[in-house]
C-alpha cells in the first residue's frame, strides 16, 4: 500500500501541483485508506453505499461539508489515477455527489423486484454459456456476494446438500443461505460442469476454461440489463444493493443483513435501512395525510 501511495503522489507531482496541495490530497486518502482498512473493505471493492458511510462517518465526527466535499474531491482523484492506471477495472465512484445541505438525499441504485425477475430471466439456460450466466446472475442476487468473491469461489465453497456457499477472502470467511431458485441452477450448472471433466477448482470459467476476470462479470451483467430493457446503468453493485434494500422492505433483521453483506460494522448497512426507512415514511405520509 505504501507503494502505491508513493507512486500516486509521483502522479501528483507530474500534475505540477503545489507541495500543500499534494500533500492534502495524500493525507485525505490514507485516511480513507485507513478506514477500508478498519472495515475490511478492498480497494477494488468500494461502491457509493460505501462513500456514503465514510461521509456519514466524518459528519458524526462534526467536520463541515467544506472540508468533507475536499475528500471526496481527493478520493475521486485518487480513483480516476487507479482507472486511469489499470489498478482497478471500473470506477465505481464516477457521478458521486455529497452537497451542502443535501447529504441526507443519497439514494443508492438498485432493481425492483420486477426488473430483477426480467434480468435473471434473460439467459438461456439450455445452453452452456447461458447456464453459467444464469447460475452467476442468480447466485450474486441471492447472496449479495462480492465480484471479488464470486470469481474466487472454488467447487468446494458449494454445499448443495446443506443450502449455502463459503466466501471467503484475505481476512475472513462466511457462510450465506442459497435460495430454492438459486439451488436449482447451481445443481443443474455444476451437473454440466462435471461432464466437461475440467481440471480448474473455481466454480465459474471462461470459454478456455480458465476462472473469470472481474470485467467478465461486469461485462454479462450489462449484457442481460441491456437485452431485458432495464433503463438503469446496472453493475454488481447494484445487485448487491438489491439484494439487501429486498430483504430489508420485506422486515429482515439489519444485523443478519450486516452479516449476510459481509460489512465489518452496521455503519455501512445502516445506510439501506435508513433509506428503506425514509421512504415507508413517506408512502404512510401520502396514503394517509388528507392534503398529501
């Protein structure tokens, strides 16, 4: 990580920026390296929700929305030099705002339920590449598994029998529950796995039989969001953000979405209810106000 650092100031320098103003940026992103660190959170894996929770984080610390929109200015920065780079493949903060006055209005991406069941309904299943698309779509919204730990699941992360994979990173391990829907395709994807006799122990695999990239996953998720009509931009995130905004409308517990999610602290997970909230607020608002 130092390095990194070192070699994005370098990048800095080369901009001819002042030696307060490389400095302010630097310190800006290892404080919020510091905080994914504490949170457990890759680089690579950061999304708005998660920006969003580190702004909330430094407004309960009574820093201004001056010197918080200063960060974000950093952080972005900073990602726009990983893209830019090819350290991370998609920039997942491009378009994220925290205005003045207005931090309260974040709103994250994410499917109703009806364009969900049009997304996972798009492959086609009765052929191979179909099969593994429609396991991997179904498996992400049923978990809210991270990219990163659905291109490392490994054929021994499945337990059919019992319902439910193992995810596991650098850190830590957990277990998530599999839906009937889910099940069903993973039984019927990993049947079709066994008779190609593979000698790979990751679950999903390319055309040459090689574990697949990041950009591969991002690369089928736009292609069934585009071929099912979804008029969002649609991402892992944004299933991921499904996944959990689903379960909490529908009355689950905000810990066992924290668990489920993977997220270190119910800082970050807070962000879903506080939404799912605001809005049961106000639909009982309009239903029942006489001037509504």
């Amino acid at each position: 990580m130092e390095n990194l650092i070192n070699d994005y100031s370098l990048y800095l320098k080369s901009k001819k920026l002042s030696v307060n103003t490389i400095n302010a940026y630097i310190t800006d992103i290892k404080f919020f390296l510091d905080f994914l660190f504490r949170e457990e959170i890759e680089i690579n894996e950061l999304d708005q929700i998660i920006l969003y929770s580190y702004c909330q984080q430094e407004k309960e610390q009574q820093k201004t929305n001056t010197s918080i929109n200063r960060k974000i200015s950093s952080i972005k920065s900073f990602y726009r030099y990983l893209h830019l780079n090819n350290l991370i493949e998609n920039n997942p903060i491009v378009g994220f705002t925290y205005s003045q006055g207005k931090h309260e209005e974040f709103y994250p991406t994410y499917l109703t339920v009806e364009e969900i069941n049009g997304l996972l309904a798009c492959p086609d299943e009765n052929i191979a590449q179909g099969l593994r698309d429609k396991t991997i779509l179904e498996l992400m919204y049923a978990t809210g598994i991270k990219v990163t730990e659905l291109i490392n699941l490994k054929m021994d992360n499945i337990n059919t029998r019992f319902s439910y994979i193992i995810c596991r990173d650098s850190t830590k391990e957990r277990s998530i529950p599999l839906g009937s829907y889910a099940l069903r395709c993973i039984e019927k994807y990993l049947k079709y796995r066994k008779e190609l006799s593979l000698d790979n122990e990751y679950l999903f695999l390319n055309n040459r039989g090689l574990k697949l990239s990041r950009q591969s996953i991002w690369k089928i998720i736009n292609k069934y969001a585009s071929e099912s009509g979804i008029k969002k931009q649609v991402n892992p995130y944004v299933i991921r953000h499904s996944f959990a905004i689903h379960l909490l409308q529908n009355g689950a517990d905000l810990k066992a979405v924290q668990e489920l999610l993977g997220h270190n602290s119910l800082n970050i997970t807070q962000v879903y209810y506080k939404y799912i909230k605001r809005n049961k607020l106000m639909e009982v608002y309009k239903n029942f106000h006489p001037r509504a």
